[in-house]
C-alpha cells in the first residue's frame, strides 16, 4: 500500500507500491505519476489534470499539486496531458524518493524536502525545453526507437565518467548505432560526443566548487588524460580556467 506524505496544503507525495484507498485528485488540482520501470522498461513522467482509473495504482510516485501553486510558483504548466521519457536527474531524484534510505518521521521528513526539490526540477526541465522528451512526438522515428534513444541519454549521464563509445550505447539501448546517431542530434540538439562532454564539464565544475580534490585528479576522473586538455575544454565551456573558478569559489 502507499504512503502518504503531507508535504504541504497545496501538495501531497503518494509513494510505494499498490493502492492508496484514500488517495482523490482534488478539483483543481493536477497530478505528476512516475513509472519507473527498471531495466528494459520505460521511465515516465505523466501529467494528467484527470485520472483515469487505475494510474495511481500502476505509478510508484504521484504529486498531487494545487494548478493555482504552480502557476503562482512556476508561472506556468503543461496545458494538456502529456507523459515524457524521464531523463537521469529527474530519475534519480524519483528513486531517491521511493527507496528513502532513513525511516520513521526522518523518512518523511526527507521525502518531504526531495518532492519539493523534484517538483521544482520539473519545472526547470519544463521551462528548458530540451531536458524532457515526448513519448509522442512528431518525427521519423518510432515511439519504440525514441524510448530507446531516452535509454541511452540516460546512460550517458549516469556513466559519464566510464570510457563510453557510441556502439556501447547502441548495445545498451537495443538500437542500430546509425539510426542512434541520428535519433539523438534529433530529439537532443547535439551530438552525443558533445553531450558527453558538457556532462563531464558539469560534473568538473561542481568537483572544483564543492571538493579539495587536485584540478589534476578532477581532470582524470572526467577522463581528460592531462591537464592542459582539460583546461582548454573547460575554458571554452565556461569561460574561466578551472584553478579561476576555484579561487573565486574559495573567496566568495
């Protein structure tokens, strides 16, 4: 059975698996279901404004949010029901929900602070345009095929720091490399080298702010084999040499 969390008068967490008897949409309100699937299945955020029967039971979390807080918090929402391939932030943000790692009311009051943290990062994927991919969506690609492509951007970011090549996530995607190739500067706007590369960059550039970590050790674990590679990479995304930003980090 769900567990209900109270995280405010405008917002309640549903979480866990099965039914929760009690559990009603109120008017005006609007709802966020996960599926996540595990492995070989789809992950899906689905905004609904009306439930149909059954979807609180299929999903493993639920947001119900009052449409008035959202748009006075966010300025803006889906205008329809939609459902969109989850991408890793947003996933992992979900499990770290559904398998809270403390108990008693410290589980709660986790799962409290992380729905609303999850909330406010659906909306900035909303607002970005580009972070949340449709499961319906007007291309020469299948509905099969972009689940496939959202499966190997999902691997990307989470294994980031591993020697990635495009036949991996061919292989990991289920998926014919070409047709990857295409399907992701498609739905992406990039290339997947280039997406590796920008997540690798972020990673970096949280390392330096937020670790005593040595440039030089950062730079191996975001696999740049020297330095002087990284620097320039660095300095190109950001504009700044990565010891800069530290230093400027330190001082603030």
């Amino acid at each position: 059975m769900k567990e209900q969390v109270q995280v405010s008068h405008e917002m309640i967490t549903l979480v866990g698996q099965g039914v929760c008897p009690d559990a009603r949409l109120p008017e005006g309100w609007i709802a966020y279901l996960f599926r996540c699937g595990g492995e070989g299945k789809s992950d899906l955020l689905h905004y609904r404004e009306a439930l149909a029967e059954g979807e609180i039971e299929d999903s493993v979390l639920v947001f119900f949010v009052a449409a008035s807080a959202c748009e006075r918090l966010f300025e803006a929402r889906p205008q329809k029901a939609a459902t969109w391939h989850l991408p890793s932030r947003l996933l992992a943000l979900a499990n770290s929900i559904i398998h809270c790692e403390a108990t008693g009311e410290a589980a709660t009051t986790l799962r409290l602070a992380r729905s609303i943290e999850l909330l406010c990062q659906i909306h900035v994927a909303f607002e970005d345009g580009a972070t949340l991919v449709p499961v319906e969506r007007d291309s020469g690609f299948s509905e099969l095929d972009v689940a496939r492509i959202a499966m190997a951007r999902r691997s990307l970011d989470q294994s980031w720091h591993e020697k990635l090549t495009i036949a991996q996530l061919a292989r990991i995607a289920g998926i014919n490399r070409d047709k990857l190739v295409r399907g992701f500067h498609e739905i992406y706007g990039t290339t997947i080298a280039q997406a590796l590369t920008e997540r690798r960059l972020a990673e970096a550039r949280q390392m330096l702010l937020s670790s005593q970590l040595p440039v030089s050790t950062i730079a191996y674990r975001c696999s740049y084999l020297n330095n002087a590679s990284f620097t320039r990479a660095f300095n190109r995304r950001y504009g700044i040499a990565p010891s800069e930003l530290r230093r400027q980090g330190i001082a603030a």
